[in-house]
C-alpha cells in the first residue's frame, strides 16, 4: 500500500473520537477552496459531495469517474487539517469485488470516513437487492480492514431518495448494514422526528448520519435530541453558492443590472481566506 497522506492516522482517531458522543454537523465542501472556509469556522470534519462535486465539473450527480473522485479525495484531503468522509457513491462498480478495489484505493488516499450507498443508478432497478447490497458492503468493510487503516465506514439505505419512501424497508436494510460491519448508518431522505427516531432505536448503539437540507426547520439541539450523532448538508451549500452566483449572472444578462442582491465577499477578503 502507498504511504499515506501525512497525518491520516491523527485524523482518523479524531475522527472516530467525534462519534462516539454528542452531535456535531460534518458539512459538505464541494472544491478545495469552499473546504478552507468551512474549516475556518471551526468545523471539526468535512465530508465531500458527490453532486456538489459533479456541478463544479459541468456533469450531473453520478456521472464523474472513479478515477475524478479519488483525485478529488487526494485534493481535499492535502488541502485541509480535518478529517474527511468520502461520499463514494456505490463503490463505482456492480460486482463486490469491484465495490473492494475501490474502496481500497480511496482509503490510500487519506480519508478518514466512507460512505457506500444501496442505489444502483438505475432508475428501473433503482436498488440493489438487499442480500446484494450487504454482501458488496461487507466487500467494503474487508477491504477496508485489509488495509490496516481505520476508515469509519457508512451504509447508506437510499428507499426513499429513489422512490421508495418505505421506512420497515430502510429499517431492515440499514440493521443489516450494520450487522455486516458499518460503523455509522445513513438514510438520506428521513425528515419526520418519528422516522429519525425509528432508524436510531433500529441500529443502536451505532450512530447515525442525518441528512439536513437548507433550508430547513431543524437545528442542531434538536437533531441531538433525537439521537442523531453527526448531520450532513449534501448538496445543499453548493446550491445555495449557485443560487447567488446564478441570480446575479441573470441580472446581469435580463437586465443589464451589477446591482445584485446577496451579500458577496470582497476580493481582499477572499485573498485574505486563502492566504
């Protein structure tokens, strides 16, 4: 194996250390520069996005290559002093074995966290058969244990972010995961307090990931509250950067106006940021 980025053991160790009490939200960095912001308001871990990720990029969520996101997992990585979870998608393959190797070679690349999803990016078969999905998520976890390197592996039960909104079925799916060796469980798409509350009874006393969207009613006491360990944005902060960038090149363009609405930084504050 490669030699790790320096300081990969130190970050994975704090890493784990943020899950084992408490709450603490783990925001969504979409290029280098959104993550030295986010770490310099005191964010004690950032995990990548894969549809923030693909925008940048001109591509739709799901439609960058392995080969893209592991360069952007090495980049985040070197750039910033937290550890960093990897949205990894499905693992970029059908079979487990393919699930292995890149799980493999995403952990050379520093990251302290790595979550494997249940979809299958079809939307006629939008998920992998459960027995399927365990055994590709025990791949992971073997391949991560190979490894020697302690990266905190998330399962991720899509049901109702592709149209199969079935909590028994999330239930069911997310307490296998468990069982097959995730470190952390993930349901994007819950929102009700009785379905947060559901998947944390159902895979205690591993934590959970909860996905928050912006806007949104819920606050971080709140969210502690109901048991969740850590909360994620997604997408959510890239779209609002696209939001402003959006509304001001269309006033420019309609109107022929410069005066837009939203706050923006000034060029020495940003200078000042990166320097």
């Amino acid at each position: 194996m490669p030699a790790l980025p320096p300081g990969a053991s130190d970050k994975r160790r704090a890493f784990r250390e943020l899950h084992r009490a408490g709450c603490f939200v783990i925001p969504n960095p979409w290029d280098v520069g959104s993550a030295l912001f986010l770490q310099s308001l005191g964010f004690k871990a950032l995990a990548t996005t894969s549809s923030g990720f693909a925008w940048a990029h001109g591509r739709p969520d799901g439609a960058v290559s392995r080969e893209a996101v592991l360069a952007h997992l090495r980049e985040i990585v070197a750039a910033t002093d937290l550890p960093v979870n990897a949205d990894f998608q499905n693992g970029f393959g059908p079979e487990s074995r393919d699930v292995a190797d890149s799980v493999s070679r995403a952990v050379e690349t520093g990251i302290a966290g790595l979550s494997i999803e249940d979809s299958t990016g079809d939307p006629g078969r939008p998920l992998f058969e459960i027995d399927t999905a365990v055994a590709r998520l025990r791949a992971a976890r073997e391949a991560i244990d190979r490894s020697g390197c302690d990266v905190l592996l998330v399962g991720r039960a899509e049901c109702f972010v592709v149209g199969r909104p079935d909590l028994e079925e999330t239930l069911a799916r997310l307490k296998a995961y468990a069982q097959a060796g995730a470190d952390c469980l993930f349901a994007p798409g819950i929102r009700t307090a009785e379905q947060i509350t559901a998947v944390v009874k159902a895979v205690a006393p591993k934590p959970v990931n909860l996905l928050v969207g912006i806007p949104s009613d819920l606050t971080l006491a709140r969210v502690a509250e109901l048991g969740v360990r850590r909360i994620s944005v997604g997408g959510a902060l890239a779209r609002s950067a696209w939001g402003g960038w959006m509304q001001s090149a269309r006033r420019i363009s309609e109107q022929g106006r410069f005066d837009a609405s939203g706050p923006a930084p000034t060029h020495d504050q940003l200078d000042a940021l990166f320097g």
